[in-house]
C-alpha cells in the first residue's frame, strides 16, 4: 500500500515503534489480538489496529501539498477535511478558511471566491451540486480533491445499481458529510433514501410489505429520498450501501432485514431479480478497527479510552463497541485528562462533555485504548505519557518497547 507524506508531528514515537512491529509480523493484517505494553503498575491494552487510515493519509498529504504549492493564493476547505480539531485546527493556522461547517452551513459566501482561488474537497467527498456550482467559478478541483477512494467505490456500487434498475437504500446519518454526497451522487442514477439504523430499515420493510402507507414513508423519512420517489413502486428492487464509516454489524442485520422481507414479499425464488447482492460497501479501516475493538472485549481491564474526534462517526463506534463492557471514556486528546482523580469526555447518548471523578484505580491499573481513524497517532502518544505520570515507578518506554509482544 502507498506511504504517505505527512507532517512528522503527527507520527509517534511510540505507536510507530508498536505498528512497525506489528505490521512485520503480521503482513496480512489477520491477527487482531492487541499489544499490551507492560509498564509495571499500569498496563495500556493497544488495539491491534487504530489511527490514520489510507483515506485520512491521503487527504493529509494532498491538503498540505496545496499550502505548500499555492504561496500567495487563498486556500479554501469545503468543510472540516476529516473530523478532528487537531488536524483541521493546524490547517486553519496556515492560512486555511472553511467554506462550510459539518452540517452544511455557509460560513464564507461562494460569491468572495475567485478563480485563481485554492478549494480542497475534503475526504468525506462532496455534492454533485456544490461540485457544479465551483466550476462555474472557475475553481479548479480535480488537484486537490481529497475524497477518499472508498468513499467513491460506494459511489460506483451506487451507480451499477441505479444501471439495473434498482434503487439504492443508504445506510448512514443523513446529515454526514459523506452521507449527503453519497446521496447526490447516487441521485445521478437511481432512486434513493437513506435510513439510520435496523428501527428504519423495519419501517422500511413496512412500506415494501404494504403494512405502511406510502404517506407513512413520506413522514418518516421526508428530507431523505429523492425527488419524485414513489414508495408504492420504486421499492420494488433495492440494494444497499453505506456510509462508509457505519457499524458493520448494524449494516449487515439491515442487509439480511430487508433481504428477508424481500423474500416474504416476492419468493425466495424470485429475490434476487429485486434484492441486490452488494459486497460490503465499508472501509477496509473501518472494517479493520472495529474487528479489533472487538477483540479488545475479550481483555479484562479497568477502563478504555477511545481518542478521537467527538463529530468522528467511526470513532462514536468504536465507543458504543467498548461500552457494552467497559466504563468508556471518549476524548479528544490528552489535555481532556485532567489528573489522575478526573477526566473530561463526551457522552455520546447526552452529546455533551462530562466529568467524571475517580476513574482511575490507584495503584495499579489495566487500560484499553484505541482511537479513530482521523485520530493522529502523536495524539494517542501523548495519551499515554500522560497517564504514565499519575503511577509510580513506572518501566521506561523504551525497555517496554524493546520487549514487544503480540
């Protein structure tokens, strides 16, 4: 796989050490069992796989390429380029403005660019729409348009089923950056709705079985399926995709859903002329990190720490993951850990930041970590060096490291 140019402060001197380790023994990536780096009183549990993913790498690499290329030029960012403060904070501080924020909102107005302006497109892609509108400015795109290829992959699946005929169901949070340009471009060639989770996939299942009105699918999913849609007929033939960052577990239980239905609807005989049979459209990193967040689940500890992005969908699912066992913690860099008596992290279910007090056993303790994949893994670094300092008597980092094992 390709290397990346990257800023050197966004390497580590530790996780690097710990993935170059593990990556030499483990070249096909079929081993998800963590690292436990072993510091005497305290003991930090490593996901096998965590941190910056091709896609992020790429869009790194390409976004500081035009800072460095364009001196003199304005340089615009549609919208955070992936979501974490760190990075898209760093960016601002060169010089970078965002067009836009997360959700879609105009923070600089299209009418200030010109056509010698810089505009980046972020990796989560964007619309067919936004697209149109730059050209017709003049904005070159195609230099520094980051989209991640797995993203546009879902774009292709998209486009071979609206080719058949077939209308595409999205799996993804409709307000996602990733989602509403995955919705644009499907929009080009087929009919398509996005849904949320297996609640609305069931709904959906409704309306195909006729047990829901067509007035029923209009209320619940208004603002998310495409113009024209006629839910008596263009329900008929379906496929499903994602956004790219979702839950595996969660997509595939609405895959077999609505197959089922199909099943009941038309014969088993008859599914595969209205069910498409697509791959997982998912992310080898997600894939990948969330595999081994399960993995971790096998580990006693005390506690984990997931670091990363509190807008960073893959990273919200690695902590809905590590809650099912663990007193979870979500943060976003190590300035969030306060002491070793309190420590600040976002509620995903309240989404706000709380205190907790007392998180930490004294003397000893187990920690499962991991992070999302936007999450520089210098971040996940200083994580640790942080809680090192609130045990004593500690290993030196580098006698644990030289005696790494699986």
């Amino acid at each position: 796989m390709k290397t990346f140019e990257i800023p050197s402060y966004y390497r580590s001197p530790i996780i690097s050490r710990v993935k170059a380790f593990r990556s030499a023994g483990d070249k096909l990536k079929k081993d998800f069992t963590p690292t436990v780096l072993n510091f005497g009183p305290v003991q930090i549990v490593l996901a096998r796989h965590f941190g910056f993913c091709y896609g992020v790498e790429n869009a790194i690499e390409i976004s500081y390429k035009a800072i460095q290329e364009n001196p003199g030029r304005q340089i615009y960012l549609l919208s955070q380029m992936i979501h974490n403060p760190e990075v898209n904070e760093d960016l601002v501080r060169r010089g970078v403005f965002f067009l836009q924020d997360t959700k879609g909102n105009q923070l600089i107005s299209w009418d200030l660019l010109k056509p010698d302006d810089v505009v980046i497109i972020p990796a989560f892609g964007t619309t067919l729409e936004i697209e149109s509108d730059l050209k017709s400015r003049g904005i070159q795109l195609e230099k520094y348009d980051t989209t991640c290829p797995f993203v546009q992959r879902v774009w292709k699946k998209s486009e071979k089923l609206g080719q058949d005929e077939f209308t595409v169901i999205i799996h993804g949070k409709d307000k996602h950056e990733e989602t509403r340009a995955t919705f644009s471009h499907t929009n080009e060639f087929a009919k398509a709705v996005v849904i949320r989770d297996i609640a609305e996939a069931r709904i959906l299942g409704e309306v195909i079985l006729g047990t829901k009105s067509k007035a029923d699918f209009e209320t619940v999913f208004e603002g998310r399926f495409s113009a024209g849609f006629d839910a008596t007929k263009d329900l008929e033939k379906i496929g499903v995709v994602n956004q790219t960052t979702m839950l595996a577990s969660e997509t595939q239980e609405i895959t077999d859903y609505l197959n089922l239905v199909i099943n009941q609807k038309y014969g088993i005989g008859n599914a595969g002329a209205h069910f498409a049979n697509t791959r997982d459209t998912l992310c080898y990193a997600t894939n990948d990190n969330q595999s081994a967040t399960l993995k971790l689940l096998e580990e006693k500890a005390d506690l984990a720490i997931v670091v990363g992005g509190y807008n960073s969908s893959n990273t919200s699912h690695l902590v809905e993951l590590c809650e099912t066992k663990f007193p979870t913690y979500f943060i976003k860099d190590e300035t969030e850990i306060i002491s070793s008596s309190e420590i600040h992290h976002f509620d995903l279910h309240q989404r706000t930041v709380s205190e907790t007090r007392n998180y930490l056993p004294a003397g000893h303790a187990r920690i499962i970590l991991t992070s999302g994949a936007s999450c520089p893994d210098a971040t996940v670094d200083r994580v640790i060096q942080k809680l090192l300092t609130y045990f004593e008597n500690t290993r030196l980092i580098d006698d644990v490291l030289n005696e790494l094992t699986v």
